[in-house]
C-alpha cells in the first residue's frame, strides 16, 4: 500500500470540508457559483492523483491522467473566472483567452503524446512523463491566467479603502500565492527544470492550503457574502432608470447599461462632456425630477432627471445624474387631458342640448296652452252657437208647426232634414221616417193629365238658384195612395256663404 497516497486524500477531503462549509451557507451569487466551481476543481485534482497513486500495478493509467488533466488545464481559467466575478470586472480578452488555451490544450492533451507522454513510477507514486508542450500548457493554461488574477487582486486591495473587504482580499491573495509558489516548487521547478522527480509532489497540499484561507475567509470576514458593495453594484448595472457619474469637468465616469443604451454610448470617452446630452441644463446646479427633452435616436424623448453632488469628506467629487423616460407618461398625460376636452365638450354640447330641448318643451307647451285655451274659446263659442241653434230651430218648429201650409226642408244633397204637422198628414210620412231619404221618395209629384212624375218647385230653385212658386195645381201622392190637389213653391235658404233649399 502506498502511504504517500494519503496526502492527496487529506487534500481532498480538507477542500470537501471547505466545499461542503460553504455550499450549506445557501448563498446564491455569482461570486459564490464561481468558488464552488473553483473548488470542485480542487478536490478533482486531488480526488485524481490520490487514485492515480493507488493503483499498483496500474491499467489505463495514461487514459487516466490524459482525461483527467481538465483539472489542471482548466484551473487557471476556473480561478481567473471566480477573480473577475468576485472583483465585478468585465470580461475581456484576457478572460476569453484563457479559455480559448483551454479549448486547444485539453483535446490536444487527450488526443496527443504532445502533452503527456507517458508515466513514471517514483516511491510516491505516478507522475506523468512530460511532452513536448507540457511546459508551454502549464504556462498558458495555469501560470499566466494565476498570475494575472493575483494582480487583480492585488490593485483591488491597495486602492479599496474598505478594511473588512482588504482584509478578505489578503486572504484570498496569501491562498493562491502559497498554493502557485507550491505547485511552482514541486511540479515545476524539481521536476522539468532541476530533474528532480525524486522530491514529493506536493501540488495537492497547495489546493489545500488554498482551501484553509478561503475557510478563514468565509468563517471570521463572511467573504462570498453578498455585500453592499455588490448589491450597488448590481443594481447600478441592472436597474431600469439611467445612471450617470461625472467627474467635476462635465466628463462622464460612468454609466449603466440603460445609459449606455439610451445614448448609445459604448465606450466611457473623457471628451463626452454631460451637458451635450441634454437641453437647458446647468451642471452647477442640482435638480429633482426636473423635466426636460433628449434626442434619441432622431426622436424627441421626455425624461425626468434628478442631479446630485458627491462628496467625499465635504470634498466635491462630481455629480450622480439618474434620468428616467417619461415619455409614456406623458402621451398617457396627453392623452388623459384630450380625453378630458372632449368630455367637457361632450359635457357642453349636452348641456346646450338640454337648454335648447328645454326651450323647445316650454315653447310647444306655451303653444299648446295657447291652443287649449282657443280650443275651449272655439268650444264655448260653438256650444253657444249649438244653444242659439238649438232655440233658432226649436223657434222655427215652433213656427213651423203653427203654419197651416206643408213645410218640406232638405240639405244641399236633396235628402230630407224636417217636415211639419201638415207635410207629415199631406205625405204619408212621419218626420222621423222621411228624415234622411231623397225628398222624391216622400214628395211624389204627378202631372193631373198623363200621370207622370214631375220635377219639384225646390229642384226648379236649386238648379236656377232662384224663388219658384207655381199657381198650377200639382197632384200629391201620399203613401198611403191618397192624393192632394197642392199649389207648390220652393226657395233656397243661405246661411253666410253656405246654401240650404
């Protein structure tokens, strides 16, 4: 059994402990998946070279350490992407050439002896045997993206100010500089420049050690914590309104993505001064919610701005402009305003409709109270006529009825409208019997020679409109078949411009 295998597996199970530690904190940033990843890294690589120096004898050993350099080859990447998430940088072509060198080197690795050659036994156990481009991937694919990260770092804690978070980042920095000048010393130094493979491999201990300080990190500073630091910065970056930093010459700083969308401004230039971007504005003086027009992209944008100075230590350090497009609201504005114009209008017209309805009620109401009241005249006035009537014609029965002579009246039609006492003997017919019917239906005229009917004297008056008496005797004949000798006359009776015989 070899011994010296336990010094990978107390590598793995320390960087476990520390994984283990910080995955049952539940902190979900981008800072902390970043860590994870790092440190499922570390425990791969040395998960693998504990079970590399196990095996004795050892089948598909090369098949092993080829597929299982990604650890290796892919950790420089890994620690400078956890470097740019936890130090909020950009990624930029630094960042994506490590990972394009991972990209190349590991297929290269896998598929080639250009890498990895072979394998070693030494009394520690296996270690690989060295290609042509081991050294070259070793440099690309960990030292150079490690060293970069360390001076990030390193900037990143001279010039913070904040002590818990320098306190963090020395930690951070003494980890991965001890776990480089480890795996530097023994994988690189003893082993391809002095020959030295006789010496321990000590590359995993470095994981380790690199483990215990983000262990210390995380248990007494609360490193991988979401800080105020990063909840500003996120919703600087995230948040919809538009954020612009000027220093005191008008020259933006820095801006957010709404910013740098909304004038479409790509890179931070010194020559941008703020008051190009917008109309009627005073840098010198601060604003809130003061409402003003863009120009954004050939159209005219309405925002609300607020500007304010920072200081520091009662020293003016520029100005935080937060701009917010209103442009929305003020169509909606508009829009409520027209709406309400026209409902005024709306509100007046039927206003001036109801007046005029109102006028037209009273006037037709006027008219027909008019008219009421002419009508009751007209009624009054004709009962009163219908009275005068009433005694006229009870006074000509009267009189009528007292003539010895046979009357006969009719209308304009020829049809029987009254007969006296002696009309009704010489006839044969009752009035109310010959009331209505053809005045020769009930006055039979007969010529006292041949017998034929003759015309009336009251036809003779109505045809030449005239007096007609006739001395000549004229047969009657009555219903009841007796006949009378008669001397006959007829005159027309005019009542105004109406005519009655």
């Amino acid at each position: 059994m070899n011994y010296y295998a336990f010094i990978p597996l107390a590598a793995f199970m320390i960087n476990c402990l520390t994984l283990t530690y910080i995955v049952a904190l539940k902190r979900k940033s981008t800072v902390n998946r970043t860590y994870l990843l790092l440190a499922l890294c570390f425990a791969e690589l040395s998960l693998g070279s504990f079970v590399i120096w196990s095996l004795d004898p050892a089948p598909g050993i090369l098949v092993h350490m080829k597929v299982g350099s990604i650890a290796w080859i892919a950790f420089g990447f890994i620690f400078i992407n956890f470097t740019y998430a936890f130090l909020h940088k950009a990624k930029d072509i630094y960042y994506y050439f490590s990972l394009a060198s991972v990209i190349v080197f590991y297929p290269l690795t896998v598929a080639t002896d250009l890498v990895i050659s072979g394998y070693k036994q030494y009394y520690w156990g296996y270690y690989e045997i060295a290609g042509p481009l081991f050294s070259v991937t070793g440099i690309v694919t960990i030292c150079l993206p490690f060293i970069y990260s360390i001076i990030l770092i390193l900037k990143k804690m001279i010039n913070i100010e904040d002590s818990h978070t320098k306190k963090q980042l020395r930690l951070v920095l003494m980890g991965a500089m001890s776990l480089v000048v480890v795996t530097m010393i023994s994988d690189f130094v003893f082993m391809q420049i002095f020959d030295m493979y006789y010496f321990l491999n000590l590359s995993t201990i470095g994981t380790a050690i690199q483990s215990l300080f983000i262990f210390r990190a995380v248990n007494k500073y609360n490193f991988l914590s979401i800080g105020v630091e990063e909840v500003s910065q996120d919703l600087f970056t995230n948040i919809r309104d538009i954020i612009i930093l000027a220093d005191n010459k008008e020259s933006i700083i820095q801006l957010n993505e709404s910013a740098e969308e909304m004038f479409d401004i790509r890179h931070i230039d010194a020559s941008i001064q703020i008051s190009s971007l917008f109309e009627d504005y005073d840098f010198n003086q601060d604003y809130k919610n003061y409402e003003t027009c863009i120009r954004v992209q050939g159209a005219d944008t309405v925002v609300s701005l607020s500007q304010a100075t920072v200081k520091q230590y009662d020293i003016e350090l520029g100005k935080l402009i937060i701009i917010r497009d209103i442009t929305e609201n003020k169509r909606a504005e508009e829009a409520l305003r027209q709406s309400k114009i026209q409902l005024e209008k709306l509100a007046e017209a039927l206003s001036e409709s109801n007046r005029l309805l109102e006028q037209k009620v009273a006037e037709r109401t006027a008219s027909l109270q008019a008219s009421n009241i002419e009508l009751r005249q007209q009624i009054k006035e004709r009962e009163r006529a219908e009275a005068a009537r009433a005694v006229e014609q009870e006074r000509l029965s009267v009189t009528l009825g007292s003539i010895g002579d046979g009357v006969i009246t009719i209308d304009t039609t020829g049809c029987v409208t009254l007969l006296n006492k002696v009309a009704e003997q010489l006839t044969g017919w009752p009035q109310h019997q010959a009331i209505g019917r053809p005045l020769r239906a009930i006055f039979r005229l007969l010529d006292d020679q041949k017998r034929r009917a003759r015309t009336t004297a009251v036809e003779e008056a109505l045809q030449h409109n005239k007096i007609v008496n006739r001395t000549r005797l004229t047969i009657l004949a009555s219903q009841n078949e007796t006949e009378y000798l008669i001397a006959e006359s007829g005159a027309p009776i005019r009542a105004q411009d109406q005519q009655f015989p």
